[in-house]
C-alpha cells in the first residue's frame, strides 16, 4: 500500500478513500465535505476563491459552461500549500497535521 496519494476529486482519490490509503485531497470547484468522510479528509487542501464550490451550485459554471473566472481556483493553489499537508499526513510536521488548510478568502475580482 503506498504511504500517501495526492490528487484531484476523482476516481483515484475516492479509490484511496475506500482503501483508507492516506491522502492529501486537492479541492477547486468541488468541497471534499460533499464527497468524503471528516476523519479521511482531514488534511486536504481547499481553493481559497469566493466561487470554489461551483460544481455543488445551480446552474453549474464549470463543467457545462466553462469557467468564467479561468479556473482560478485551482491556479491559485500553491505547490508549497500542498507540500504542507502532505508532511503532515506523513507525521512530519505536527503543526500542520489534522488541519484542512484554511486561510482568507481570495476576490475572483482581484
């Protein structure tokens, strides 16, 4: 069994969950809380943007549409952030670990 899966809200990362294989989730226009449990999603990154979501809302700008805002939340996403969580899923930095990265929000208007 791998030691930690990262990736987008997809098939793989759901397969992780169902095996219990540790993973950091990388989350833009879905929220982890919609599709996995609290305890497995404990450390995953989540978009910043006041749109991020947009996948759970009616009409659906993303996928049907197209994203008027360029995808920016998943441009927004740091590979430091990233990086972060995935040391702490690993137990290498405690300050981190159990914590959904959360910081301000980001204006898809800036």
């Amino acid at each position: 069994m791998a030691r930690l899966f990262i990736g987008i809200d997809s098939g793989l990362l759901h397969m992780a969950a169902s095996t219990r294989t540790p993973s950091v989730g990388i989350f833009g226009m879905t929220l982890p809380q919609f599709r996995f449990s609290e305890s497995f999603r404990n450390c995953f990154v989540v978009s910043r943007v006041e749109c991020v979501g947009c996948e759970h809302r009616k009409p659906r700008l993303h996928w049907v549409t197209g994203c008027p805002y360029e995808i920016r939340c998943m441009k927004t996403l740091g590979a430091g952030e990233v990086f972060e969580m995935c040391l702490a899923k690993l137990g290498e930095n405690p300050e981190r670990n159990g914590a959904i990265a959360a910081h301000k929000p980001i204006s898809i208007h800036e």
